[in-house]
C-alpha cells in the first residue's frame, strides 16, 4: 500500500467509491471532487494499492503489502486506489482546526489498515499543528465509530437530518488539541 496526496485525475475513482459507500444517500460527484481538490487549504490523500494485491487480501482476508508514505503524488500504473481522505484547514494558519470533509475505503479494502493509514496521517498533521480535528459520522457506523475513538475522537453533540435524503443523523466528534489530551 502507499499513501499519496491525491490530483484532480482521482476525482473519477473517488465518485465512484462515494456512489458505492454513500448509496441512498448524495454522494459526492467527479465535479465536487475537482472543485474540493482546487479549494485552498484543502487537503486530499488517499492509499493505493496494487490490484492483485487488494484482489488476494480481499481473498484471504489478509493485507501483504507495507504501508509506505509517499511524496510523489502520481498515481502508479499498476495500482488502484482503495481509500480518500479529504481534510480542511479551518481559522487562522497560526492557530488552525481541522474538519474531516470526507473518508472512505472499497469494501473489498475495508478491514485492511487502509483508514488507519489515512487516520495516522490525519492525526499526524493535527498533532504537528497541536490542532482539534472535528468530523461528522452516521449514527450507527459502528466500525467507524470505533475507529474515531481508537484515535482519541470524543463525541459532541447530533446533527439531526444531517445525511440526505434519507434523514439520518450524524455524531459530532472532535479530537483534542495533543497539548489538551492526557
């Protein structure tokens, strides 16, 4: 697996993972991509993979390849990208929070150590900054859930009707500044 900073020629697969993980619901669009990608001090990544590789763990249920975090950002010819993660820098650059726009990983990726890569890069930001990362999850994503709190997320409130159309509400969670965790 590698981790790489994601480029507008992403955008196509990204919608298409969203239409997947985001059924019944608005997934974003190829267009909302390339607009978010373009955005200042937004931040896109996601973890690519080698399709036989992804094939064979989706097979076995068993992750083979190492984790490597990575500064070019092209896209290799015999990979597929499995997971995205966007992240927005919010307030002043001196005192910044940061917002968990979107997550998400293939289902035949998912349990695999993809969002964990794309999270201790998350909290790796957040952490050099001494930064609160804030984000908004499915009331029932259980495995989601899980994770968030695995990475010191604590809950803070419901957004009612958040997720449309169907309706359903999202927990609001926020992990603390570095300098505020015990």
């Amino acid at each position: 697996m590698r981790l790489r900073e994601l480029t507008p020629a992403d955008a196509a697969r990204c919608a298409e993972l969203e239409k997947v993980l985001f059924a019944g619901e608005t997934p974003w669009s190829e267009e909302i991509f390339r607009a978010d990608f373009a955005r200042p001090h937004t931040f896109y990544f996601g973890v690519e993979d080698a399709p036989a590789v992804a094939a064979a763990a989706a097979a076995t249920e068993t992750a083979a390849a190492e984790t490597v975090a990575a500064n070019e950002n092209a896209p290799t010819a015999d990979s597929v990208l499995v997971g995205y993660a966007g992240l927005a820098m919010l307030g002043p650059v001196a005192d910044p929070e940061w917002e968990i726009l979107t997550i998400g990983v293939d289902p035949a990726a998912q349990r695999r150590g993809v969002a964990r890569a794309m999270m201790d890069n998350i909290c790796h930001i957040a952490d050099r900054t001494d930064s609160p990362v804030f984000l908004e999850v499915r009331v029932g994503n259980d495995p989601a859930l899980r994770l968030y709190e695995a990475y010191g997320f604590i809950y803070t409130g419901i957004r009612r009707n958040y997720y449309q159309p169907s309706g359903a509400d999202a927990h609001t969670m926020v992990r603390p500044r570095s300098s505020e965790r015990q």
